[in-house]
C-alpha cells in the first residue's frame, strides 16, 4: 500500500500534517470520498426513505437499501435481512439485551464474556443477569493479554445462554480465536455474540465460515460517520428480537389499541434513520474495499509490531499483551509518568494518543495498572510518525525524570 497516496485521500491528514493521529480505535478520519457521498446526499438526494413515492425519494431509498446489501456482503452474511442499521455498537448490543435476551434469560442461566471486554459488551449484560436472576461469568486472560480457551471451556457450560466477545481488544490489541470460542459455545447449545468494534476496521468478518448468532460494529470506525451502526443477527433470532423502540415506518397496520409491526429488519428500526450515515458507510466500506481487508489487516500488523518493538527497546517502558502483534493497537506505560501527564505531554508535541481506561476498567485492573497509554494506528500512519512517538518518549523521560 503506498502510504502517501493514501495520506493524500485525507482532508485531516493534509491540512495537518505535522499532527500524528495515533487515537484510531476512538474513531477514525474520514477520507474526502466519504465526505463527498454526505455532502452529495445533502446537495441532492436528501429525502426521507421507506415511506414517499415521489421518485427522488425512492432514489434515495434505493441508496439506502443498496447499502445494506453491500454490508450483508462485507461481512458475508448471506441475507441482507440480517443487518439492522443502529447508531452504533453500543446500541446494537444494548437491542440484543433487552430486545431479546430480556425475554429469553431464566433465572439462573448464565451469560458468559471476558474480562478484556469494553464497557459496551459488559455493562447492558451486568443489566439483563441483574434483571432476569441470571448469572454473568467471566473468562480470563494469559499473563500475556491473551484469552484463556482452558478458562473459556471451564466457564461455558450447559447452563450457558449467550457468549459475548470482542473479536479485537480495544485495549491491548489483541485478536481472539472467534473459531475455536464459537465451537466451544455451540457445542453447550449457548449462543455466540461478537463486538466487531475494533475488527471490521482492520480485519474482514465472514458470517458464514464463523456462524455466530449475533455480531455488533460502529460504522466511524471504519472511516464512516458517527452515528450509525450495525446490528446483524440470525433471521430466526431477529425475528423473535422485541422492538425497543416504537413508532413510524416499522408498522404494517395501527389502530387505536394495537399494531401489527412490519417484518425484519424494519420492525426493529422505528423512526427516521440516520441516512447521512448510511449514505457515508457505504462510500467508506468501497474505500476499504478499494484497499483490501487483507492488505489492510497486514499493515497495520506490521505496523503494531514495528511500534512495539520500537517501544520495549527503551528503559522504563512496559508495553502489554503479546510480543507477537496482531493489529495496529498497542497499550503502555512509562515508570514514574502518569498516563494523563505523558499524554499532555505528547499533545505538547502533536501527537495524539489516548490516556485511561478506554472503557474497560476491569482489563486495566486486571493489567495491575489504573490507566495506560494507547496508540492505536490505521492504515494511513507509518513507521516515522512511530519513530517520532518514540523520540518524544525518550525525550519525555530525560524531562519528567531526568534519565
Ligand atoms: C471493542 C469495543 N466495543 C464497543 C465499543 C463501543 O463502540 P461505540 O462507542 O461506537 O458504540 C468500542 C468503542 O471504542 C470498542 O472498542
């Protein structure tokens, strides 16, 4: 991939270009043919869908529809009745709590995640087992930040329902084996979600090959806007899913007491979407495409390792999760500097990196730490915006402690 071809497809980046943007797994930049899909949408085709019979309106219709074709064939799902448009991964896992597995939890049945999750795959499932008598466990990690299979086949048991994963550690960065954790939950009859927040990035999802029954991603990051997500899901599953939401466009028939909801995936998306968003998914999945998942997931590996090893050659710096890097996210320390401190620090110096918890405190506690520091990197960064990051730590350590 040539990176300055690349570069030069980024508004931010080139107006920018003495700024390092290492805050990737935040969100990421928008590259100008997602930004000129918006702004088209908004020039001339900004009309309501699902409901006008006026034909510009049912351009955009078709612009929209069009597109949930295009993410059913992203991620190889084989129908396009499977994704459901939200804001995002949060509210996709938040319909899948309590639009089904509010309805379908018995007292005592178990919902399985890991420890590494973000707070957006743990907190409505605390929720639900709260809610419903259920129990919530948790499958552990290596010393090295990888999941634990043995914990993983201790913990999912017979009286397990749901086992909810990230496909990619937010955190450390490192990638689960989704095939093996799958089996694992199917052959206890237990249902498989996975949080692709950090994976449709950098990694290509195939639904048919791996079978889970629901899978979660956040469209801004992966070069779309904010504000739009997606929620797929088995037919059957979805089709037993309970609205959370009630109002215009997911009804076949109203009267006064009672409504007859529209079929998947319609019913489970009442009111005005966010067409914008959908409009510059579609334009951003053509821009990753144009790369190559595979060419992509590559990069930023390579890119991850080359930072990490930059990064464990220097005194004092403790960086977490496996030596053998699998994507461009890597989380670390530098003795006696506070995270916030190294990252105001590095602000001083345009560089951006993220400084916390990164939504997934029981991780960090599980780290031994309060808080890291994170670089997460995409494909339009490279080695010397690294070897710059690295200076900075060097010289921010003869700075704060004078060595
Ligand atoms: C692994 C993971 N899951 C879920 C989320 C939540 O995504 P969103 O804030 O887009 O809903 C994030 C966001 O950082 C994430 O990294």
């Amino acid at each position: 991939m040539d990176n300055q071809k690349i570069r030069a497809d980024f508004p931010m980046l080139i107006k920018h270009p003495k700024f390092i943007y290492f805050d990737n797994a935040a969100t990421t930049q928008k590259p100008q043919s997602v930004i000129n899909a918006v702004t088209n949408y908004y020039e001339n085709n900004n009309f309501n869908v699902h409901r006008s019979v006026y034909s510009a309106a049912e351009k955009t219709t078709k612009m929209f529809e069009d597109c949930r074709i295009k993410v059913a064939k992203f991620i190889n799902a084989k129908d396009s009745k499977s994704i459901v448009f939200t804001a995002g991964t949060t509210q996709s896992i938040n319909k899948i709590a309590n639009g089904y597995y509010k309805y379908n939890l018995k007292k005592d049945d178990e919902i399985v995640v890991s420890i590494a999750e973000h707070h957006s795959n743990l907190l409505p499932w605390q929720n639900i087992a709260k809610q419903n008598s259920a129990k919530l466990k948790f499958i552990d990690i290596n010393q090295d930040g990888t999941l634990n299979l043995e914990s993983a086949k201790k913990v999912i048991n017979a009286k397990t329902k749901l086992v909810a994963i990230t496909a990619v550690s937010n955190v450390i960065g490192t990638t689960n084996n989704l095939e093996a954790l799958i089996k694992i939950a199917h052959q206890k009859n237990a249902d498989f979600l996975i949080d692709a927040a950090q994976a449709t990035p950098e990694i290509k999802i195939n639904i048919q090959a791996l079978q889970p029954e629901w899978l979660a991603f956040s469209g801004h990051k992966m070069l779309a806007p904010t504000g739009i997500g997606i929620l797929y899901g088995k037919k059957e599953l979805l089709e037993q899913m309970h609205p959370t939401q009630l109002g215009g466009e997911m009804i076949e028939h109203v009267d006064k007491d009672n409504f007859k909801a529209k079929d998947i995936p319609y019913r489970l998306e009442a009111g005005t979407p966010n067409i914008e968003g959908v409009i510059g998914l579609s334009a951003a999945i053509d821009y990753l495409q144009s790369l190559g998942m595979h060419n992509i997931e590559k990069y930023c590996q390579n890119l991850g390792q080359y930072l990490y090893d930059q990064l464990t050659k220097i005194n004092g710096v403790t960086v977490y999760g496996p030596k053998k890097r699998q994507t461009g996210i890597v989380s670390f320390n530098v003795d006696n500097i506070h995270p916030h401190d190294a990252a105001t620090y590095l602000d001083f110096n345009h560089i951006a990196v993220r400084a916390g918890q990164h939504c997934a405190e029981p991780l960090t506690h599980k780290l031994g730490v309060n808080a890291t520091l994170r670089a997460s990197m995409y494909f339009y960064n490279n080695k010397s915006e690294c070897d710059e990051l690295i200076q900075q730590i060097i010289e921010m350590r003869s700075f704060f402690n004078g060595n």
